[in-house]
C-alpha cells in the first residue's frame, strides 16, 4: 500500500496521530518512515520503543502533525489562507486581543465572528463525514474505491481525476503496449491520460530516496526516449519536486 492510500484510508484519529499502526510496524503518515514494533530505537541518547520513536521522529521531522494538515493544500482543507493564519493563532493559545496585535487589524469581535463560522464548518464536516460512511456502508459502487486515487501532492484537481480503476487499465494497456513495467510507446496528449502516465512512471522512482538529475534521466531514459518533456511534466505536475539549483530531485508525498 502506498503511503497516499494509507493516508486517504486513515481515520481522523490516525490523522491527528500522524501515524497508523499496520501489521508489526508505526507508519508516519507524512512521510511513511516505518518503525516495527519491537525493535529498540535509540533517539538522541534515549532508547524509544516503536510507538513512542514514531511520536518523536513526527516531531522532529515534521514539526507537529497540525502544521502538516494546515499546510496542505486548499482543496483539501477547503480553508482559505486567513482561515489558515487564525487556526494557526489559535493552536498557539493566543487571545482574541492578542490575535488582533498579530493581525495589525480588525477588532476582538471579528476574530469572535471567525472562531463561530469554523466552529460551523467542524459541524457541517461532522455531518458530511457521516453521511459519507453511510453511503458507502451501503455499498455504491460509484463512491467507494472504484476512483483512481491521486497524490495528494498533485497540482490540478478538476474533471480530469474522475478516473476509474478500469479507465486506468485500458489506458495503461495503450501506452505501456510491453506491460506497465516496460517502455512507454507515445506520450498522450490528453491530460487525464498524461495523469495516468505519469502515475504509472513514478512508480520506478523510491519515496526515500533524493535523486541527482543525471539519475531521473538514467531511469526515465530506460521508460520514453524523450526523458527530458517527462521529467518536465513529473515537475509541472507535481509528482516530483527538485531544489531551486536541480541539484535533487524527489517524489512528492
């Protein structure tokens, strides 16, 4: 299981952990660095058993589990970027009047009015997220998993994800005609197409590891001979990121 489905499946109380518990091991649901239970690990002086290593490996690598999620993307967060400044205010205990200092503007009553209307939307998220387990504990075969799941790092969310599991399979069967792990025939020009493409090429590339740009070529060469537009899209896309000097490269969680 990728760390993205392990994400999108997690429930909200594993999301707010920032790690699942699978199998044997602690997974870090931000960056999918794994601890197995049972297996001893020494942190900065200390010897830390899995569950207490992957608390504090969050901490460390990612600051805390709230800046995380706040920081995602608006599409997943449906919050706008004053919504994001309060909540972030908020977390760190400060007052109405105190928020208003930060703000250089507005009154204690404003900063007020927003805490009811995000108090509002924890409700409306409440009821939507009910609703949905309804749904598909009835079993619609047009909601639950039958969607190809996406990164959560991709750029662009519209008409063209609503991609099933079967309009995958056949596009996959046109373009990689040698088997999904062979080389890429043409690259479409259709963008849900193109998503998919480049779904199935990142899977040569390893969540843990930074690669040189000598090193993306090396592997994409052995996929399409025009390595350089794929790399391109991976980027544009948002499969991949790299430094500002293209000095590394990596997947996007």
């Amino acid at each position: 299981m990728s760390n993205d489905e392990r994400f999108w499946n997690a429930t909200v109380e594993e999301l707010s952990n920032g790690y699942i518990q699978s199998d044997d091991e602690y997974v870090c649901l931000l960056c999918s660095e794994s601890f197995v239970d049972g297996i001893i690990y020494p942190m900065d002086g200390t010897l830390y058993e899995a569950k207490k290593a992957v608390a504090i490996h969050i901490k460390e690598a990612h600051e805390s589990v709230f800046d995380f999620l706040l920081n995602m993307d608006k599409r997943y967060t449906g919050l706008s970027d004053h919504q994001k400044e309060l909540l972030h205010f908020f977390n760190n205990g400060l007052s109405d009047k105190e928020i208003v200092k930060e703000l250089n503007g507005g009154s204690p009553s404003t900063v007020r009015n927003h805490r009811f209307k995000l108090k509002e939307k924890e409700k409306q998220a409440k009821v939507f997220l009910a609703v949905m387990n309804l749904l598909n504990k009835k079993g619609d075969k047009q909601t639950e998993d039958h969607f190809v799941k996406f990164h959560k790092g991709a750029k662009m969310v519209d008409e063209r994800y609503a991609t099933t599991e079967e309009e995958k399979r056949k596009v996959l069967l046109t373009y990689f005609k040698q088997g999904e792990d062979g080389k890429l025939d043409t690259f479409p020009s259709k963008e849900k197409r193109k998503l998919i493409v480049l779904q199935n090429i990142v899977k040569r590339f390893d969540h843990s590891k930074k690669y040189s740009e000598k090193e993306v070529n090396e592997i994409l060469k052995t996929i399409y001979s025009d390595f350089a537009t794929i790399r391109r899209y991976l980027i544009e896309y948002g499969f991949m990121e790299r430094s500002k000097d293209c000095a590394e490269y990596w997947l996007k969680n």
